[in-house]
C-alpha cells in the first residue's frame, strides 16, 4: 500500500506465473547446472590426476634435493634452522602449483570456446601485361607452354616486338630440347626437325646450343660434327660461324692454359675435320702451333687430337701427317717432356703402325653426307675472327613477316620431298602393316658389319701356319678349315702376310703356297691377283717384306705353281718402275736364275709361246726402252738373257730400213703404173684416130 504524500518509483514487479510452469524451469535449469557439474568434476579429476603424478615426480626430486642441502648444511653449519618443516613447504607448494595449473587449463577452455577469426584471403592479382613478363636482354620469368600458346594467339600485330620475343624464346627452347636429344640413333628423325626451326634466324643459338652441350659431353663429339656436318650442306654460313667460335675458343683456352677447354675445342675440330666441314690444313695448322713450343699439355693435346683425325689425314694428306710424326719424333728423342707424354707419343706411333684401327674417322651411322655434296671451310688461326656474339641476342626486326614466309619457303623446298614421303609411307604402313611384317620376317637377313667371323678365320689360320712343324702338317690342317664360298682368299692374304713378316725369308712359305697351288686352282688364281696386287704397292713395303714377297713369288714361278704369264703385269722401263719395283724384279729374277739356272731361265724367257707375255719385260718398242731393260739385267748380272735383246738392238737399223724400203719401192711402183697407163692411154687414143682415117678414105 501506498503511504500518504509519496509516490513509489521503483519498477513494477513482473505477474507471477503459475506453480506448473516454475516447476519445469527449475528442472530444467537443475539438468543444464548438474550436466555442467559433471563435466567440472570430469575436468577436475583429469587435471588432479596429472597433478598428482607430477607433483610425485617432482616430490622426488625435490625430497633428493632437500636431504643433499641438509646434508651440506650439517656439514658445513654448527646448527640447523629451525622454523616451518619440510612437509609444510612441499604441501604449500603443491596447493600453489595446482591452482596455478587451474587457471592455465580455464585460460585454455576459454580460448577454445572462443571461434577464431579468419581474415579473409585477397584475391589473386590479374596477369602483369605481356611487356611486362618479358623483361631484360636474354628472358624473363617462366612462362607455361599452354599460357604461351594461349598469348602468342592473343597478340594480333606478328610484327610488334612482344611477339618477336615470344617466338625467339620458343625458337630457343626448341633448339636446345633437339640438340641435347640428339645421338648416334636418332640423329636421322632429329635433323628434319631441326631444320623445320628457323635457323637462319637462330644460327647463333644453334652454335651456341652445339659448343656447351659438347662441352659438357665430349664422348658425343662426333654426334654433333655430324649434326653440323648435315646443317652445313643446307646453310654454309651457320657451318663457318660454329668454326669460327670454336677457333675462338681455342685461342682463348690456348692463351689461358685452361687445358679441358682445349681439349674438347680440338676434339670438335677433329671431328669437324673428319666430316670434310673443316680443310685438312686447319688440323695440320693447329698441330704446328701445338708443337711449336711443346710443353706436357700441348703434347698432349696433340696426341688426342692426331688420335682423332689422324685416319682421315693419312688419306688426305700422308706427307703432312708424315711431317707431323716427324715432330713427335724429334719431341720424343730430346728427351725434355715427362715419361707419361713421351708414353703417349709411343702409344701413338703403334696407332699408326695399326693403320688407326679403334680410331675411325665417320662411324658408319653417321656417315649421313657425301662429300661432294659437303662445303669445307678454310681459315687461320694467324686471322682476325669475329664471333657474332650479337646473334644470340634478342633484337627486333623490322623485316620479321617477310623473313618468317622466306624461311617458310626455304623449308618446304628443303624438306617438302621428304614430308610427301613420310605422309605416303605412313598410309601404306596403314594399309598393309601386316603384310609388311610378314615380307619382314621372310626377308630378313642378319649381316655381321663387325666381320667377326673373319677376324676369327684370320686369326685361325695365322695360328696353324705358326704352330705347324713343317708345310706338309701345315696344309694337313689348313685343308680342314670349312672356308666359305668366297673365303679362299683370306688363305692365301694371310699366307703372304706371315711370310713378309719374316726376318729372313723361309722356304717353308713358298712350299705351303706351292702345294695349295697344286691342288685347287681357285688358290692359284688367288695367287695370280695377289701377284698383281703387291707389284702395284710395293712402294709401300719395307726392303725386308720386299725381299720376302719376291722370293715367295720367284719360288712359285721356278716350280711352275705360278704361270708365267703374270710377268706381263711387270713393264721394264725408266718411266713405268720406281726403286721398289726395280728391287722387286731384281731379286725376283735373280732367284729365279738360282733355282732354275741361267741356261733354263733363258730357255723360258725365250719361249715362242711366251713372247707376248714378255713383251713388257723386254721392249722392242722403242730403242731407249730397249737399252733400259738391256742395262738393268745386266747390272744384276744377268746380262745372259738378254742375248736375243742385244741381237735386236744391233739389227734394229736395219730392220728399219727394211721397212722403209718397201714404202719407198710401192711408191714408184705407183708412179711407173701411172706412167704406163698414161703411155697406153695415148697409143689407144693414136690407134683409134687411124682407123677412122682409113675409113674416111675408103668412103671417099
């Protein structure tokens, strides 16, 4: 109720509710407030627990502690401290430390009830502009192929520069992916898309793309000659321009001493040299200056590079390769370079013995062009070069459509017969797959370019004439050899060789060859062309194999194994013979006077049956040829068989003049007939003019 003269300001009370409905509240908070107990006490007893085992383990250490300090404290303190007990602090202790524990795990709870706030992830920036992306003088950040593809079909204007830059670093990217790809079994499928690229305009990335990655790996040297060698045949500038950055190269690692630069620029030069890109010269050049002044490394490098080339140039140029040889010899004697160097140079001389066998100049997969079609390059290393640095630079080209659509043309001349075929082969191999294979299986045929099997027959063959104890066994065991139709040859090859590597010459030898000769005829016409062959290269055989061969031959022919007939392949005159083959026929002649006697060799060489074969040994064709072959026989002293020649030479003036008074003797035969003919002529034509004089009288 309201008391007299005051007014009630507080706030009206709410209407109470029913008993029902409080009921249902009460519960219901009851159930909400027991739930949050349970999970308190939940949470109490975890934490209680964990406190308990840690305040076990830290009682522990403590109560060590504790007894260690009372310890000391006894030892070095008269009395102890009297106060609290230890029991006391550690209780103390522990309360502090669980409370502390509480308020760190409600601090925890506490976070994690409250969400964390995400702040929201920007948008990703748009792509820079296209000037943008390709910065600075040689490429910018890394662009993906499909982002590329997707830009250079985005740019409208082909001539703008942005576009020139995105075509050079695909033209970049290509040129290096096909030159590292490159090797000896794919070099064929490779070259046409290399030169599907612009070379023209990338020549200086090609050079540059050819000398590292045959820098990094020299044993694929001859790969990437060959891969110049064909590029050269198409575009002779790009051949020339790699020449004269590799000569630059070595120039400068030659000046620097930087020996494995020198050594892998010498290497492709050797190779180059072996594809014909390069002139013999230039290698011959190079292995003056490297001789020069020989040190251990220039040795060295000359030993490789000689190594490499030299095959080739014992074909191109023996004299200068001679001359070469002849330095390493001159180095090899002074003695002054180290033992491994002079090692080297010994080892190369026996690769020369050995004709360079492990060292081809072209392996047979990368003999790809022929050397008419080749265009070789000549330059000094005395000469200015110019690199053309500039060329493996980006630069805008104002002319780059019309370059672009010349290059077009240039291709599809260059490749346009060979993409015809590939595209016909590729339907037929559709269309008749299966009967190309089985044409394949059919006609495939197995040839073994290694000549293994030869080898092997060879070294057979050597080994039962070595081991043999005299011809007889010899040609026992020689005959059971199964030689194929064709390999008779190797026999008798391998049995003239054994015989000129002889120190002194061995009748063995001629007895084996005459024994084959008599039982099939297939050797003796083997004989016959070996003959032939060897009188053709004797300037090649040293005086000791020249004496050998001329012996065996000479002791074939003295036992009629040989027919005479192939002394005609041998012309006796100061012109046609050298000092080999004068040696040759000296010591083959004069055995065949010790095995058959003057009186029977004469009787031989003057045969009617024979003279036709020994017209060449014996000219009468003209009387200088005559004297030569009269005065050689006799020097070696056989001037007995060359009676018949002597008699010639002393009747040879008048057998001229006997052929000359037959012309002189038909010629006035002929006049005198004229003269005759003439006179009858005359008496006819008087005669006739009677007659008709007498018949003019009698008419009259």
């Amino acid at each position: 109720m309201l008391k007299s003269g005051k007014v009630d300001d507080r706030p009206p009370r709410p209407a109470r509710v029913s008993n029902g409905e409080e009921e249902d509240d009460r519960r219901t908070r009851r159930s909400r407030a027991s739930d949050d107990e349970k999970e308190d006490d939940r949470r109490r007893r975890r934490t209680r627990a964990s406190d308990d085992e840690r305040y076990d383990r830290r009682s522990k250490r403590d109560r060590g502690r504790h007894h260690r300090d009372s310890r000391r404290r006894r030892r070095w303190s008269p009395s102890s401290d009297s106060g609290s007990s230890p029991n006391g602090r550690h209780s103390r202790h522990h309360r502090d430390e669980s409370s502390r524990r509480r308020a760190e795990d409600r601090g925890r709870e506490e976070r994690r009830t409250i969400p964390e706030r995400k702040e929201p992830t920007p948008p990703l920036p748009p792509p820079p502009p296209l000037p943008e992306m390709i910065p600075g003088r040689t490429g910018g950040v890394y662009i993906p192929p499909f982002r590329m593809a997707q830009m250079l079909r985005d740019v409208e204007d082909k001539a703008s520069p942005e576009y020139q830059r995105l075509t050079w670093d695909a033209l970049k990217k290509s040129i290096n992916g096909l030159v590292n790809k490159v090797n000896g079994t794919n070099i064929k499928n490779l070259v046409p898309e290399l030169l599907a690229e612009n070379l023209v305009r990338g020549r200086g990335l090609f050079c540059q793309s050819c000398i590292k990655s045959q820098m990094a790996s020299p044993g694929f040297t001859d790969v990437f000659a060959a891969l110049v060698a064909v590029v050269n045949t198409k575009f002779p500038e790009i051949g020339r321009l790699l020449l004269v950055r590799v000569m630059v190269q070595l120039k400068r690692a030659y000046k620097r001493n930087d020996k494995p630069q020198l050594l892998a620029a010498t290497k492709f030069i050797a190779h180059l040299v072996n594809q014909v890109v390069v002139h013999e010269v230039v290698a011959l050049e190079l292995l003056a200056v490297l001789l020069e002044n020989p040190t251990d490394d220039s040795v060295e490098v000359a030993v490789g590079f000689v190594k490499e080339c030299g095959a080739i140039l014992q074909d191109l140029t023996p004299q200068g390769l001679h001359a070469m040889f002849e330095r390493f010899r001159g180095i090899l004697h002074e003695g002054e370079i180290d033992k491994r160097v002079q090692f080297l140079i010994e080892g190369l001389f026996a690769i020369r013995k050995a004709k360079f066998q492990g060292f081809p100049a072209i392996r047979p997969e990368l003999d790809l062009v022929e050397q008419e079609d080749q265009c070789t390059h000549d330059m000094s290393f005395e000469t200015e070069l110019d690199p053309e640095t500039n060329l493996n630079v980006f630069r805008v080209n104002p002319n780059f459509v019309e370059d672009e659509k010349a290059y077009e043309s240039l291709k599809k001349s260059i490749l346009g017969d060979e993409m015809e075929e590939d595209e016909e082969g590729s339907d037929d191999a559709s269309d008749d797959e299966d009967e190309e294979e089985s044409d394949d299986e059919e006609q495939m045929e197995i040839r073994d370019k290694t000549e293994t099997n030869l080898i092997n027959l060879r070294r057979t063959i050597y080994l039962t004439i070595m081991s043999s104890v005299d011809f007889e066994e010899a040609g026992h065991k020689l005959l059971k050899i199964k030689l194929e139709p064709g390999q008779e040859m190797e026999l008798n090859i391998m049995l003239l060789e054994c015989c000129s590597q002889e120190r002194t010459y061995l009748r063995y030898y001629g007895l084996l060859g005459q024994r084959f000769c008599m039982i099939n005829k297939v050797f003796q016409e083997n004989f016959e062309k070996c003959f032939v062959q060897q009188y053709s290269m004797i300037h090649r055989l040293e005086t000791n194999k020249l004496r050998n061969v001329a012996k065996f031959f000479a002791h074939l022919l003295g036992t009629d194994a040989l027919p005479w007939h192939v002394l005609a392949y041998i012309r006796l005159t100061e012109e046609d013979t050298t000092s080999s083959s004068r040696i040759f026929i000296k010591i083959l002649f004069q055995e065949l006077s010790e095995h058959l006697g003057i009186r029977l060799l004469n009787e031989r060489l003057n045969d009617p049956n024979m003279q036709d074969s020994f017209e060449s040994v014996f000219p009468r064709d003209h009387p200088k040829n005559t004297r030569f072959s009269i005065n050689f026989f006799t020097s070696i002293g056989l001037g007995g068989i060359t009676e018949s020649l002597r008699e010639y030479l002393k009747n040879m003036p008048r057998f001229i003049m006997q052929q000359q008074k037959p012309a002189s003797s038909e010629s006035e035969s002929g006049g005198e007939n004229s003269d005759s003919g003439s006179s009858s002529e005359s008496e006819s034509s008087s005669d006739e003019s009677d007659k008709k004089r007498s018949k003019r009288r009698k008419r009259s």
